[in-house]
C-alpha cells in the first residue's frame, strides 16, 4: 500500500509542475484594520485555494498574478472574526480590498482543524475544541509543551518520577496512554517518546495547540479514547524573526533544600517568504540547561537535571493557484540525569536514571483543491528515536540499556462539499516499530589475569527486553449534514491491527475494529450551542511508553510486561455540552459546561508481583474484571469586562471507578484527583506593560507508596493534600524601529504549594511524587522580535502606515 500511494503522490507532483501558475498582472493590495488601527502579520487567502499572504509590519498586504475571474478573499487574525469579500478582476488590472476585522474576544471565529481532519470555523464543528495559543504560553512562562497543557479543561499534567522525571497528561481522568497525541494531525508520537515527549517539545515551535476531548478512534484510530491533542508547528507566513533568553531558580527561598537550581533556555524563530508568497521557509532553534533540585537536602534529586538541543525547519512551495507541499523536520537532542552522585560514572552511583535520547521526526504534506474547494490530501510522516539509558541501583554494571523506535503514518484524504452536507474520506497506514535490549557488561569475575595483568574480559551478551511491531491499517469517513439550526456529524472508522512481539517467537497478536461516532450540534439561540455525541474508541494490546520507563530504588526495580492473554481494550463514550457566548452589558461572556461518560471493556490493570531476590518487581498489564466507569464535568468560564482585562479559568469534577476492587482493594483509579482546575488573568493595565496571574489547583488523590516506612513488598495506599499554584508575571516593551524588544519577570507556585513528604536515601520510592511539578521558581528574561503575538492587538499604529499606503496607491487601483 505505501508504494501505491508514494507512486500517487509522485504523479500528483508532477502534474502540479506541468500547471504551475502563469503570470496573469491581475493584482490585489489593501490594508487590515481592527479597532480603527492597522493589523500587522494579518493573514489574507483566497478561498479554496492554497494562494495567502500576510500583511507586513504597517498592516499592508499584496497578492500577484491571481487568475482572472471571481475569487473570495479571507482575511483572518487572531482574536477577530474573519471577514470575506468577493471580488472579480480581469488581467492586467489592479484592485485596493480593504477589510475591517470585527473584535472575536473569545475566539469563537477561529479555525481549527483537528474536529474532522480539515479546516473549519470553531463555532461550525459539531464538537468541542479548545486552543492553547503562544499568547497563553507566554502568560504562564511555558518553555515546553508540558508546562502550557494544563489550562485546559480537564487536563492535567503530572511528574510520576522523582529520578527521572517521567511526566505524563491526564484527561477526563484517564492516564496518558489513554490520549492521542498528534503532530500536524498525524499519529506519530510514538509510545517511546510519550515517555519524557511532553518535556522536550518546545513552545517556540509550536503555532497552536488543539484539544477534542472525548472519543476520537472514529478519525484517529487506536488510543484516542479520553480525547485527543494536537500539536501544530509553526509555518513560514510571513519575514519575521523572535529571539528570547530565559533564566530560572528553581527552588529559591526554600529552607531544608539542597540549594537553588538554575533553569537557563534560549530560544530562535526565523522565517523567510518570497516576494510572490509562494515559498517559505522557518526556522527555529532551542537549547536548555536545567540543574538537580533536591528538595529535602539528601543528595537525591526530585527534579532531574536536563540538558536540551532542539533545530527545526518548515518549507513550503506552491506549485500554482490551487497547490502546495509542505516539508516539516526536527531534531531533539536530549538528555537528563536522575539520582544522586552526579559526578561519578553511572555505574558507580547508588541510583541513577540517565537517558539520551535523539528525535527526528519529519514529515511531507501535498494538497490540492479540486471542483470549488474539495481539498485532497496525501501525506508521510515518520519519527525515529534513539535512546541510550541506565536504570540502576547499588552501583550496577548490568543496567545499562538502548532503545530504538520508529513510527510512521501515510496515507490519502480527501473532502468534498455537497451545497449543506459535506464528507471527508481517507486511508491510512500506520507502524510502530520498537526495539529494546539491556546491554552487555564485561565480567570481570571470569576475567583472565597473568601476573597481575587484565589479558582478557568476557562479555555477556545483550538482554532483549522487548522487540515488537505493530501495523494497523484504517479507513475513515466523516459525513456533515446542516439542516437550519441543527447540524449532525456521522462518521466511522475501520481499523485492521496486527502486533508481532519478536522476542517470543513472533506471537502475534490481530484484530479488526469498526469505531463509530455520531455527533449532533443545534443553535438554540444565538449565543447558545447544544451538543451530544456518541463514539467508541480502543487500545490494541501492545507496548506502550511506561512500559520501558523503570522506577529504580535501592531496594526495588520495577518492570512492567505485558500478560500473554492481554485483550484489546474497548470504550463507549458519550459527551453532552452547553456553549453559552455574549455580550452581557460591557461583559463579554462565554461559559461552557460540558459532561462526559466513558465505559471502558477489558481495561487495562496492572497486577503487582513479588520482588525476586534482587529486587526486581515485575508489573504485568492485565484485563480487568467487568470494566471501569469515568464520568463527570468540565466547566469553562471566560471574562472579558476591560478591553484590555481577560479571564480565563476551568474546572473539572469527575469520578474514575472500576467495577471490582483492584490494587488495595479499592475500585478508585489512583492518582486521579476528584476535582482539579485553572484559571489564567491577562491585563495590559498600560500601553506598554502587561501583568498576569496563573494558576492551578489540585485535588486530594490516592497515591500508592512502597518506601522504607512500608513494608516494600506490600506498599501502602495514601492520600494527598490538595495544592494551589499561583504564579504571576509581568512584562514591559520597547519599540525600536521595526522590532520590539521584552522584558519580563515573574515567580512560579508562589505560596511553594509542593509536595513535603518526599522518601529520603537509596530505599526512597521514586514514583511517590504527586502535586504541582515544580517548586517556587523565580524566572526573568528578555525577548526581541518583529511579531510578537501580544503586540498585534495592543493598538499600535506604525510610522510608515501612511507612506506605504500612498506608495501603493500609486498603482491607479479600481477601489472596491
């Protein structure tokens, strides 16, 4: 099947070289505007072609050499209400278009894409999308992914290990292997970067975030069962550049610490576009140094030390009017350093949980609008990871391990429009490939020795732990019917796995899944949308990324496997909403309440062992018995009374049971809080300075525990306080010339709402970590750039408006 559609994809290139676009002379220009001032970096396309530019710094734009004929201009910003004009121009003539943008405050106008698979208004979909923008990354200090996910509702993000810094993203109450994590759309975020992933994306990489809670198998297949998040990058739209230093301390003003820990990260964003906007190309670059944080001062780190090396690029080219190629990579290079006695060899620590690893992902993109605007599109992406690593304890030679993954996902989508109804059909194929093995060590016990001399070591061979592929092939198909008010979304998924796991004698494991979803979305009133959905949703049984995560303590090691008869796992997911949005007097309001219901079929468990003679704990994944329920609701409010004042805040309460008692003989999930939320304050309070507060708070929860002051082999179940983490921020800009240069400061979990129990020496319990993921932290920084995001809104009329608009009203236009 891949050569098949590699073959297409050549034939459709080619084909787009043959039509490329001829010069016409037929030529738009015009300016945006919003709130009486010129917006700068404003996006200007043509409908249902792959033709778009962005206005430049004075809030101009230009398009060239459009065919002639009647054509539909959108112009689009963040934080307005896109507007549309149709226009008819003929060759050789030149036309002024103009657009005034209508303030959007609480972004109901925006575009996402991740509901269906394609574009579309966030009002239109027929279910719930939430955006986490730049802005919002900004306001809360996110260096990386994991740091900006938890304002959003439901969501929350946790560190499950004290060495290594394992951290995963909890929605709708379910853990991490429960979501989808997508990059442009596409299922390439393999089980072994799930692992440590959420830390090592970059913000600055990142255009936007989009989250669908809720089941979303029937478009994304496999593990999309509590909903799914996806990460988009950044594309070149513009000539514009960002730079930005950063320096955290971690841990400052803490009595009873090992010391405060820096936190250093620099960051580059550039990007490039022709002259006729039909090639660009970005690029960005980040590196972080983080040292160890101890937190009860006994020479073991609760937060691991990190270094971090990430280069990117994005290249586009558009072939004509109506076609264009996207080329995406990365790489990241990191690596992070758990445990104590950091300056001897891995080997000769007490604990350490060292990892290296090294991301390249990449990823090529061709679209091509047919008819009106029916788009198709065919598409390859791919992930490898090397990760060389220790997991070790009482100065072992044998622990040393490397892991190899590669992920891919190819295929071919495509959408048509019908007058009120549209579909989107497609197939793909995706692989995971995993290899990991513990390596050899020399055995100096049976070393050869004459007189005194070394002559020669044996070595063992190297240990596999896992060797699996796993290969499912999926056809989907989504069909959108508005009638007046009421709009229904039907659509369906049939999935084809097969896991091979090598390492015992190829067994494999097959199976066929028809995941469907039906969604209905109805316009009460105007500022009011209804929307109730139902879908299924599954988890093939397989290697997923904590398995190859090892929690090591002195006393204990944990490995977790799979059972031989482990089943595939089934949900059956219902989602009901209410979407409330208008202006209330000077109040612009928007509240969302939303619940959810999932069942989940032959869950999956973990059955605790007995620690063998040398500590080793094995965690072997089972069914459960009957099945678990997870249900409850999110609340989403947002403010906005000032112009210049927003809120932004969420709330989640929930309940996760399964129907017999499992660990402890308790039904509850563990480490899953019975409420959690968020809120996050914006207020520019004058024109050139912002403050803003963030914060999150966390419910009690049952944490299992298995230290020194237990007995190991037992453990004990506990239950946490609950933790508020406030943080606050404030920032002060400099226009110089065309640039803008921030300055910033601002402390994290100000009130060092953080854990207090930690376990102390080599018999410590690593995975008893709970609460907000970091200390007290005090940061500052400085940024410079051309299009800072929070700049485009703040009112700023640049020098040259006037002198550019007179230039090209040089031309002699046809005013619209």
């Amino acid at each position: 099947m891949k050569k098949y559609i590699w073959m297409l994809f050549i034939i459709i290139l080619y084909a787009s070289t043959l039509f490329s676009q001829k010069k016409t002379d037929a030529n738009i220009f015009g300016h945006v505007v919003g709130n009486n001032t010129h917006i700068s970096f404003a996006t200007v396309s043509v409908k249902g072609t792959t033709m778009g530019v962005n206005t430049d710094e004075t809030g101009h734009y230009q398009l060239i050499n459009l065919p002639a004929g009647t054509h539909t201009l959108i112009a689009r910003y963040v934080g307005f209400k896109p507007s549309e004009k149709e226009i008819t121009i003929k060759s050789g003539e030149t036309l002024e278009i103009n657009f005034d943008l209508e303030q959007d405050i609480l972004g109901l106008e925006e575009v996402v894409v991740t509901a269906d698979r394609s574009e579309m208004k966030r009002t239109e979909s027929v279910t719930i999308v939430n955006t986490l923008s730049p802005k919002l990354f900004s306001s809360a200090q996110s260096v990386t992914l994991s740091e900006g996910l938890s304002f959003s509702p439901g969501i929350r993000i946790e560190n499950d290990c004290q060495n290594c810094g394992f951290s995963q993203v909890r929605m709708n109450g379910m853990e991490g292997p429960y979501s989808q994590i997508l990059i442009n759309s596409r299922p390439i975020f393999s089980g072994l970067a799930g692992v440590y992933g959420l830390e090592l994306i970059p913000t600055n990489m990142i255009e936007r975030i989009e989250v669908v809670r809720g089941g979303g198998s029937a478009l994304y297949g496999s593990n999309a069962i509590a909903g799914t998040i996806n990460i988009i990058l950044k594309e070149p739209v513009s000539n514009s550049y960002e730079a930005g230093i950063n320096t955290g301390l971690t841990g400052i003003g803490l009595k009873g610490s090992g010391g405060v820990a820096p936190d250093y990260s620099v960051n580059l964003n550039t990007s490039i576009l022709s002259d006729d906007s039909k090639t660009g190309f970005s690029l960005y670059g980040f590196t972080r140094e983080r040292k160890m944080f101890d937190a009860n001062n006994d020479g073991y780190s609760e937060i691991s030390p990190m270094n971090n090396q990430t280069i990117g690029a994005r290249f586009f080219h558009r072939f004509g009017f109506r076609s264009k190629i996207s080329i995406d990579f990365f790489n990241i290079k990191e690596e992070r350093n758990g445990g104590n006695r950091q300056e001897y060899p891995l080997h000769e620590r007490d604990v350490s949980e060292t990892i290296k690893h090294d991301f390249k992902t990449g990823a090529v993109t061709y679209e091509k609008y047919f008819r009106d605007y029916d788009l198709l599109s065919v598409f390859f992406s791919a992930q490898h990871i090397m990760r060389n690593s220790y997991y070790g304890a009482n100065r072992s030679l044998k622990d040393y391990g490397r892991s190899e993954g590669l992920t891919y996902n190819t295929g071919i989508q495509y959408k048509a429009f019908f007058g009120i109804s549209s579909v989107i059909a497609g197939i793909e194929n995706t692989g995971d490939y995993l290899k990991d093995e513990k390596l050899g060590y020399p055995d100096y016990a049976n070393a050869i020795i004459i007189n005194d001399s070394i002559i020669s070591v044996p070595h063992t061979d190297n240990i596999l732990i896992s060797d699996q592929s796993s290969v499912s092939t999926g056809i989907f198909l989504q069909y959108d019917l508005k009638i007046n008010r009421l709009k229904v979304g039907l659509g369906g998924r049939f999935d084809h796995y097969s896991v091979v796991d090598h390492a015992k004698e190829n067994e494999v494991k097959d199976g066929n899944v028809f995941s469907p979803r039906v969604s209905l979305m109805y316009e009460v009133l105007s500022s009011l949308q209804a929307r109730v959905s139902y879908s299924h949703g599954y988890r093939a049984p397989q290697i997923f990324d904590e398995d190859l995560h090892i929690e090591t303590s002195g006393s204990r090691q944990v490995i977790n496997v799979n059972d031989l008869g482990l089943r595939q796992e089934n949900s059956h997911s219902i989602m009901a909403s209410l979407d409330f949005n208008k202006l209330i007097g000077t109040v612009t309001t928007g509240l969302l309440v939303e619940g959810f219901y999932t069942r989940l079929q032959n869950p999956f468990v973990n059955e605790i062992g007995v620690p063998d003679e040398n500590g080793k704990v094995l965690y072997t994944r089972k069914n459960a018995e009957d099945g678990a329920v997870v249900k409850g609701i999110n609340i989403e409010l947002k403010l906005r009374p000032l112009r210049n004042f927003s809120l932004t805040s969420g709330f989640t309460v929930q309940s996760s049971m399964y129907d017999v008692t499992q660990q402890f003989t308790r039904k509850e999930f563990f480490r899953t809080p019975s409420d959690y939320g968020y809120f996050n304050i914006d207020w520019n309070f004058v024109q050139n300075a912002g403050l803003s507060a963030t914060g999150t708070y966390t419910g009690r929860m049952l944490v299992p525990y298995f230290g020194p002051l237990t007995d190991p082999d037992i453990g004990e179940l506990r239950k946490s306080d609950p933790f508020f983490d406030l943080g606050s921020k404030i920032h002060y800009d400099i226009k110089l010339n065309g640039a803008f240069l921030q300055l910033f400061t601002g402390i994290k979990n100000i009130f060092n709402s953080f854990q207090s129990d930690f376990d102390s020496g080599i018999d410590r319990d690593p995975a008893y970590i709970y609460g907000p993921v970091s200390p007290r932290t005090v940061y500052f920084g400085i940024k410079i750039g051309n299009e800072l995001p929070y700049l485009m809104q703040s009112g700023y009329q640049h020098p040259k408006t006037n002198r550019i608009r007179n230039k090209w009203r040089g031309i002699k236009p046809k005013r619209d």
